[in-house]
C-alpha cells in the first residue's frame, strides 16, 4: 500500500512548466536559470558598448539665437570677439561648439543654424549645416556687417520672437532632435503661446542666461524638458562644449533601455534562487506556493520595467530617439 505521506520526487517537483531539482547545489542546470543568465550577460555587455562607444547617438539640428542687444556689446566695435563682453563670450563658446562638434561627431555632427536677435532676428548664418568651417566663415561675414546692428534693433530684447523664430526654421528637420539653444543676459517674459508652439512642435528650448535668472525662460525650459542654465562669462564656454553638446548628444535613452532589459533578465535569473532559498528556506512556504511567488515576482518587474524605463528615460528609444 502506498504511503501517502511519501514527498514527491525531485523530479515531479516543477515551476510553471519547468522542472527543478530540491538540492540547493544545482538549481543552475535548470533552463529557467540558465536562459535568463544568458539574456542577461547580453543585455549588459550591449549596455557596456553603447556606453564606450557612443552608439546610438540621435541626429540633431540645433538653432542657437544669441542675444546682440546693446547690453551685451557693441557690435560696432572690431575686437568685441577679445573683450570681456556677453557679446564675445557668446561668440567665442560658439565658436567652440562648432570646433568639438566637428571633432567629436565627424560625419554625424550637428546640424547648426545661428540667429542674432535684439528687438528683431537676424540669421547670421544662411542656413543649417554641419560644416564647421562654411559655419564660422557665413558667422564671421555677418558680424562685420555695418547694418547687423540696424538689423537687429539692439536697443530692445525680443525672446519671444527669437524662440518663434528659431522654432520656425527648426520644423523642417522632422527627422533629427530638434534644440534651440537662446543665449541673454535679459529677463523679459516668455509668452505662454511661444512655449506652447515649441511643445507642439517638438522643440526643445535650452536657456544660458548669463549674470542672472529669467524665470520665464526657466519655466519654458522645463515645458519643454530643455536645460536650463545660468552662466557666468567665465563658463559660458565650458557650459557650451560641455554640458549642452553632452546634453544634446546623449545616448543614455539607450543606455536605459538596455539596462531596463537586464533588470529583467536579471529579476528572471533569480526565479529559482527565490524560490528555494528565500521563500522556501527562509521564509518555510511549500514548494507550491514558492513556486507561484518566484514567477509572480518575475513577471511583475517584466510588466512594471517598460514603464519605469519610460519614466525615466522620457521614452523608449526604439520609438523615438529625441
């Protein structure tokens, strides 16, 4: 007669339809730990390559409007580029953008369009272009203009028609990121319509305010998950070559993404682990209910991981890149 209290063998004992051993030693011949741990190897060694390399970087067009009203500089004078002045410190960190774009990116640079503006907008180069030098040399050709500063109306500071502007030519780049970086050392208000046309066209303002704080442009940085900053002229430069052309070329989208997938890969390589050392071991649950629980954790984080990973990121990089 058979005993009923007999306990099942090892090798009925089973999670989902996954066999497993009792034995605490060889939990790691199971599929259900070995698949996962391969998965998860991948995912971060596809991580560690995006993250040295680089890879994955988005295309982007960047609008940059600096502000030549009269209180940064006289345009007039021919060494303004030397002085000590919001106006040369504002071209020479171009400048400088222009130089680690190209050096950095190659083939892949930026594509850049430059705006002068005071109480009206003026470009100051003809169009967007990834060449470093047509760039600085249309750049160099519009300041020594006699009428730039007739042109510009250097007695006024017109941020809202330097972000519609800006934002303008910035929509027939449907295909790249899409930033506009304004340059100011003044404080005038931000319309809510010009932060709204921004939005919906999917651009980004990013504010350098330099000797102060405009809440107005922090306010439309922020609606539109640009980057704001306040400079002084001494690290308007590294502001420029450093934390806005990282800020503007980020990979990290991905670099989540992929992350986000070996969490989950990860939260699956400990099913078994789970189940017989913590929830049957430690915690003294019968094998079926472990069981249940170690899958029921797994599947939650595989469910829960896409949208954390959309929280943060502030998307998913296989939708969209920007």
């Amino acid at each position: 007669m058979p005993n009923s209290q007999c306990p099942i063998p090892n090798s009925q004992l089973k999670i989902g339809k996954f066999p497993v051993s009792s034995h605490r030693r060889v939990f790691w011949l199971s599929p259900l730990f070995q698949i996962p741990l391969m998965f998860l190897v991948t995912f971060l060694a596809i991580t560690a390559l995006f993250w040295l390399l680089g890879l994955g970087r988005p295309p982007v067009t960047v609008a940059i409007a600096l502000d030549l009203s009269s209180s940064t500089g006289q345009l007039e004078s021919q060494d303004y580029e030397r002085e000590t002045t919001v106006m040369g410190k504002e071209v020479r960190a171009v400048r400088a953008y222009l130089e680690k774009n190209a050096s950095e990116l190659g083939e892949r640079s930026n594509q850049v369009q430059i705006f002068g503006f005071g109480g009206a907008v003026q470009p100051l180069t003809e169009s967007f272009n990834s060449q470093r030098q047509q760039i600085e040399s249309q750049l160099t050709q519009s300041l020594k203009n006699p009428d730039l500063s007739a042109q510009i109306v250097p007695g006024k500071t017109d941020l809202d028609l330097a972000i519609r502007q800006s934002t303008n030519a910035l929509i027939n780049h449907d295909d790249h990121c899409r930033e506009l970086l304004i340059v100011t050392d003044g404080q005038e208000p931000v319309s809510p319509s010009v932060i709204a046309e921004a939005v919906n066209r999917q651009v980004k303002i990013n504010a350098v305010v330099v000797g102060g704080e405009a809440p107005s442009l922090r306010g439309a940085a922020l609606a539109t998950e640009g980057t704001y900053l306040t400079s002084a002229l001494d690290t308007l430069e590294v502001f420029f070559t450093n934390r806005l052309f990282a800020d503007f070329n980020s990979n990290l989208k991905w670099i989540i993404f992929w992350l986000g997938l070996a969490w989950i890969a990860f939260m699956w390589t400990i099913t078994l682990p789970l189940d017989e050392y913590f929830f049957q071991q430690l915690l003294g649950l019968n094998w079926s209910l472990a069981g249940k629980l170690a899958l029921s954790h797994a599947f939650f984080w595989t469910v829960a991981t896409p949208g954390i990973i959309w929280r943060i990121a502030g998307g998913i990089p296989l939708i969209s890149a920007c």
